[in-house]
C-alpha cells in the first residue's frame, strides 16, 4: 500500500506564532507550522514532530507540495 508523502508529512499552521528555536534550521525565531511525521507504512501513527519558522515551513511545503499560509482570512468585513 502506497502513502502519499502529504499523508505522511502533515504540515499544520498555528493559529497563534509561538517565539522557540526552529528544530530545522535551529535558529530562535516565530514558529509558525508544525510537521507531523506519520508512519510511512500506513500513514496514520505519529511517528514525531517538528516545530518550524515561517521560512522552513515554507521550505517543506514545497517539497511535500502542501499549501502553505501564514495567515488566514476568518471573516471579512466591508467598510462603507
């Protein structure tokens, strides 16, 4: 059985920035996504996590070909 690796590498944004390290790039910054690693055979166990800033989040969403924003529109209002 084949997985599909957005399956299997989950990128997932915060709702709110958290000021930690980077566990990609190691450097102190906003943490902006975190990347579930499942299981490869099935997909669906958490294997492990890793907490990313906003430039290694995009990074991994180019390579796993995930949608990747920082910011969510929730309701939008018009002025008139």
């Amino acid at each position: 059985m084949k997985v599909k690796l957005q399956q299997v590498l989950a990128l997932e944004s915060y709702a709110q920035t958290v000021y930690r390290k980077c566990e990609c790039c190691k450097r102190v910054r906003d943490i902006y996504f975190r990347l579930n690693v499942k299981d490869a055979k099935t997909g669906e166990m958490l294997v492990g996590s890793l907490e990313l800033c906003k430039d290694c989040g995009r990074n991994f969403g180019e390579i796993t070909n995930s949608e990747v924003a920082t910011e969510r529109t929730i309701e939008e209002f018009k002025f008139e």
